[in-house]
C-alpha cells in the first residue's frame, strides 16, 4: 500500500545501551539488517517485526528520535510532493539496504519519512505487548496537517479507498482498512522550548502494565517525563530512552 504508515526507526548513537533499554522496557529481541556498512537491527517483539535501530554518522542530519517512514511507491516523487506543498526534504532520498529513505519536516516541522523498498509489511496498528500501537501528531493545526499529510500521500486518489479520515476525541483519525494508525492533533508549538510541545510525531507502544513498565525505564537509564496517568484511550505515560529519544506506552 502507498502512502500509509510502513516501519518506524530510532537513529542512536550507542546501539547495544538503546537495544538493552528497549529489551527490558518493551521486551524486545533484534536481528541484524543489511545496512550497506551502517549497524542497525530490526526488533521484535512476540516474534513479529516492530521497528529498525541504526547507527547514522552526526553529519547525516537524520534526527535521533523516533520517526514513523510513510511506504511510497516512489521516493523521488513523493519528495518532490513534500517540497511542492511548501515543506522541507531534509535528507535523501538515501540508499538504506535494499531500500531508500527520505527524511522530511512538515510545515510546522514535525520529522517524518518516506520508504521505498521490500521487507516492511504495511502497519495496521496490530500486535501485542511491544509493539506500536499508533502514531500521533502534535501540531499547531491538525486540520492543516490531515490536508497536507492527504495531499503528499494522495489518500483521496481512488485506488486509496483503504485510506479513511474521521474524527474522535477532538483528534483528526487516520483509519487504514478499519484500524487506527494515527491521530493528528493541536498543542504543538514551534517555538516551545520544551521538545514535547514542538510539532513532532509521536509512537505509542503496547505494555502489559504502564506503571511497571515506567519504573523499569527509569531503572534502566530512562527517565519518565509524564507519569503514568489515565487517557481517554486508556492509561498511558510519556519516556526517554537512555539516549534522549521521546515515545509513548499505553496499556493494551
């Protein structure tokens, strides 16, 4: 499928401290990745493939957060879209094993990329404990962004028919075959000097147990920027990996 949410990556810079802190907070197990040179692994989680953790230089530019990769059937056009609705193609399209990546910022500068290539199954928001439940877009104006993410990804080309739109709890929903993959919604400010408020995209992953799971974090070089807490879609908290990357877990 074009246009919908494929595979999430984490850039680091110490690959074995980051796959040890998701191993003992999220459960996960690691495989090797052709990488062309570049170190990077796929985790699993229950046997099934959940993200990739790599190793890029610090000149690359490629941000060391989470950041969900969008499947395009082209990433030369689909960049070219992004740069024509008024964003920024920051890196790529790059080479990446048998694939190619682009990383972007949309106007109001939440990172995000594109993947074209063989090996990522399309991201229906399923699975179990460690595995990534859905994406959310904090921004400035959600409704903004749900036109700019459909225009780039062309959802309302007639062959996207599995692509729909919706709202629900004051949040833009983006429904691939019936399943929530992503909620877009308003807070996110570009000036905030506080990371969690600026524009970004967010993952949100499965765990038996949040409260568990947040002091886990914390015992493992983490910390735990919003405690566990009570949601409109369950009990959710707010972590830092060891290396300062942002994500979500929520109970499921």
């Amino acid at each position: 499928m074009h246009g919908v949410p494929g595979r999430i990556s984490l850039t680091v810079r110490d690959l074995r401290t980051v796959q040890d802190f998701y191993a003992v907070v999220l459960g996960w197990e690691y495989e090797p990745r052709p990488g062309d040179g570049v170190a990077q692994c796929s985790a699993l989680a229950e046997g099934m493939v959940v993200g990739t953790l790599g190793t890029v230089s610090d000149s690359a530019g490629v941000p060391g957060a989470w950041t969900p990769h969008f499947l395009v059937d082209s990433a030369d056009r689909i960049a070219g879209r992004v740069r024509d609705r008024g964003a920024t193609v920051a890196v790529g399209p790059l080479r990446i094993g048998e694939g190619r990546a682009v990383w972007a910022a949309d106007p109001a500068g939440a990172v995000f990329g594109l993947w074209e290539g063989p090996g990522d199954p399309v991201w229906r928001g399923e699975g179990g404990p460690g595995a990534p439940a859905w994406l959310e877009l904090r921004t400035g104006d959600p409704f903004a962004a749900a036109m700019f993410y459909g225009n780039v990804f062309e959802w309302d080309a007639p062959d996207h028919e599995y692509v729909d739109i919706g709202f629900e709890h004051d949040r833009v929903v983006v429904r691939v075959e019936g399943r929530t993959v992503a909620r877009m919604y308003g807070g996110g400010l570009e000036e905030a000097p506080d990371p969690i408020l600026r524009p970004s995209w967010q993952v949100h992953f499965r765990v038996r147990d949040v409260d568990a799971a947040a002091r886990v974090a914390t015992a493992a070089g983490g910390s735990v920027p919003l405690a566990p807490h009570d949601t409109p879609f369950g009990r959710g908290a707010t972590l830092r990996d060891p290396e300062g990357a942002l994500f979500h877990i929520v109970a499921g």
